[in-house]
C-alpha cells in the first residue's frame, strides 16, 4: 500500500491542478477570450493536464502554446493556446448534436472540448497526419473520457468523407487554401473554420457559404504551425551566406533571388528610419503584418537562428529565446536593397524588455532598417504610413470571400486579391 505522503503529495498536486486550472479559466474570461457560459464550462471540464504529461502544471496552466513534437531542431506539433483556442471556438458556434471534423488532432485536447460541446447526441473525428501524434492523442482522450472521438491517422487533405457530412470543419493548422472536399463534406448550412495563411500572417476565419462564394462569418488573428503535407503552403527559403542559420523566407509565391547580393546588403552598412507610428507587437504583428501582406508583392521574412542571432542582422522585433533561439523580421526584398521593420535602434527590443520585466511589452515607435539602396525602405515606409491613415485596420471588419478559382466574380476596386490553386481570396474591410 502507498505511504500517508505518497497520499498527500498526490492530494496536493491534484489541489494545485485545480487551482491553476480555474485560474486559467478566470484569466480567459476577464480577458474576454472566453465568453459563452457553453464553452466556459467545456474547458473546466476538461482538465488540460490529462493531454500534456510530463509537462509542469505552470506551464499546463499558462495561456501559452507548448511545443509537443519537435523534428531537426524544428518544432512539429503544439499544444494551441488556451486563449486561441478559446476564441476558436466561440468562432465555431458549436451546438448539441453537431457532427464535427478536426484536422489536426495535436494531443487530442480541443477534440474533447469539442465532443464535451456536441454532446452525447453529437459526433467529432480527428485527422492527424503524424502516426505518433494520433496513437497519442487518442490514448489521450480514452483516459479523459472522451474515447467516443475518433482520431484518424491520415492526411486531412481529402477530408473524411465516411462520417461526412458535416456541420463544423476546423483546422487547427495553419491552411494555405479551401480544398474542394472540404466544402463537398460541408452541409449546406455549415460553418469551415481555419487558420488561413495570407502570405505569411494567418487569420482565424470561420465561412460559410453565401451564392458561388464562401463569405467569413468573423476573422481573428492568429498564428499555427503551417498545415503538413500534400496542401502544404507554397513557401521559398533561401540560406544566406556560408552558414547556416541566416534566412530569407518567401510565402506563397516564388521569386527568383539573388542570394549573393542579399547576404552582402544584410551584411553591409544599415541605416535606420524614423516611421513616426507607434505600434505594440501585437499590431505589428497582425494588422500592420495583413496590411503588408494584401499590399506587397515582394514582402519576405528575414530569420536569424542560433549563433547568427548574435551578429544582430536580423532586427529583434519577433522572435523567442531558450534553446531555440530565433529572431523574425517582416520585409521587402526589391532589385537593389532589402527594408525590415525593427524596434528603435537606440532602445532594448520590446521582447527582450518583456522578458526581463515580466509585463507585456510596451508600445514603441517602429521603424525601417535599411540594407543596400534606400529604395526598399521607402517603399516599406510609405505602406507603414499607409496603413496609419487607413485608421490601422486590422482583423475588426475585415471581410473575406472565397470563389472557386474558374468562378467569375466582381470586386470593389478598394478590395484585394489573392489567388491561390483552387480559391480566389478577396479581402475588404466593412464599414462599421
């Protein structure tokens, strides 16, 4: 038989998992994340801890992604964010008795969350394109109570056609596209929700069909690892210079690029630019990032890893630190220079600010970094500038429509476009 402190360290984790668990809760709520009474109740009660061992509690229960799977250095799989996931689902509108389909199972826990919601009456199947991820995630969900979830071990590409159709389809990875068997398992009245890619910066948007087109219902930012596989996103990536670790990344489309002369302006004379606008990360990330990705044509992503963090090409606007230390700068890459956007050259970054004082970081002034001629940088700037006196639009209002790509259609001329292999994308802002 156990020892009396074989019982009370037990007691005791499981009083501090309760603790922390309704902590998260409450931080959800007043944080406005969480606001049904349906889904409120969902995830008190699903314990997140039961889909994450060997994970500390802190961690379990702080409203952060945690990476799960990790392959040559790159992570793989996640945990999504309490918070995302949360407002995920409120996007959702999950009722009694939904049929749903998850693409992406991670470690099974929004599936439990979402059979919880649907109910007894209610079905939810899982895809997971990783044989360990889906042998995990079920064994997850068996030992949660929630074995009734059918995970699947497949690429989410076609769908599943034999328990469609469906009323809810959600991707919890980050999706390039609507493929055709989507919609086709798509009831007439249902809602397809996913982490759409825009060049780089994802939205959460949730559609539903409207005439010929698919119409967003509402869109949030957000940010997933991108979706594995045969609809994998489109993307170049170019290595610049001798070693590795300096990158020049390039979604959805692919330019030719003269590495050689890109590594020799990053690692030439820089001059930094006054924008005038001040901005959080968060802005800058996604609404001043949406607006750069509907804007430019020749937008890219500069990357510095590991070592090469510590030469400071790569201006520390986004970006983590650990054992996978990593820097990320939106820019344009033109015919003679190449412009990031970068914290103020004179202050500490605004995330290596927060990390040492714990707060979220404050607003700062952006500006533009310039590599080679300065004409990259003025276009760069003049579309910061743009996108102030639009009133920083952002996720709030934005519309999105998707026609079959053989569909025509009419758009606004204050509308953008963005093509891709089966959908044509239109993005509008709506009055309020």
């Amino acid at each position: 038989m156990p020892s009396t402190d074989a019982y009370a360290t037990a007691a005791e984790l499981h009083l501090d998992a309760n603790i922390l668990h309704h902590a998260l809760i409450e931080k959800l709520e007043a944080n406005g994340h969480l606001k049904s009474p349906q889904i409120a109740a969902a995830f008190r009660a699903v314990p997140r801890q039961l889909f994450l061992p060997g994970v500390t509690l802190e961690r379990i229960y702080s409203d952060q992604a945690i990476p799960t799977k990790v392959e040559n250095e790159q992570v793989v799989s996640s945990s999504s964010q309490p918070g995302m996931m949360a407002i995920m689902l409120e996007q959702l509108d999950l009722r009694a008795g939904d049929n749903v389909l998850e693409i992406g199972a991670g470690t099974g826990y929004n599936a439990a969350l979402m059979a919880y919601l649907v109910g007894d009456g209610g079905r939810v199947t899982s895809l997971e394109i990783d044989p360990d991820l889906a042998k995990s995630a079920s064994n997850h969900l068996e030992e949660a109570g929630f074995g009734q979830v059918q995970v699947i071990g497949t690429d989410g590409v076609n769908g599943y056609e034999a328990n469609g159709p469906y009323d809810r389809i959600i991707l919890t990875v980050g999706g390039w596209d609507i493929l055709p068997d989507w919609i086709s398992q798509l009831k007439p009245d249902g809602r397809i929700l996913l982490p759409l890619s825009i060049n780089g910066p994802q939205i959460s948007a949730v559609f539903r069909r409207q005439g010929d087109c698919l119409t967003t219902v509402s869109t949030a930012p957000c940010g997933f690892m991108r979706m594995r596989g045969q609809s994998e996103e489109p993307q170049s990536s170019f290595q610049l210079g001798p070693e590795p670790g300096l990158l020049l990344e390039i979604n959805g489309m692919h330019p030719d690029v003269d590495v050689e002369a890109a590594y020799r302006w990053l690692t030439g004379p820089a001059q930094n630019y006054q924008t005038g606008v001040r901005v959080t990360v968060r802005e800058a990330w996604s609404s001043l990032g949406l607006w750069h990705a509907l804007h430019e044509s020749y937008r890219c992503f500069l990357v510095a890893q590991h070592a090469v963090v510590d030469r400071e090409i790569v201006p520390y606007l986004f970006g983590g630190d650990g054992d996978a230390r990593v820097r990320v700068a939106m820019a344009h890459v033109g015919q003679q220079g190449i412009a990031a956007l970068a914290p103020p050259p004179d202050q500490p970054a605004p995330l290596a600010r927060a990390a040492v004082t714990g707060q979220p970081p404050p607003p700062f002034e952006i500006y533009v970094r310039s590599f080679g001629h300065r004409s990259a940088a003025e276009r760069l700037l003049s579309l910061v500038r743009s996108w102030e006196q639009a009133g920083r639009p952002g996720t709030e209002g934005l519309r999105v429509r998707a026609y079959p790509a053989e569909v025509g259609f009419q758009h606004d001329a204050g509308s953008f476009l963005i093509r891709k292999t089966w959908h044509v994308f239109v993005f509008d802002w709506l009055a309020p």
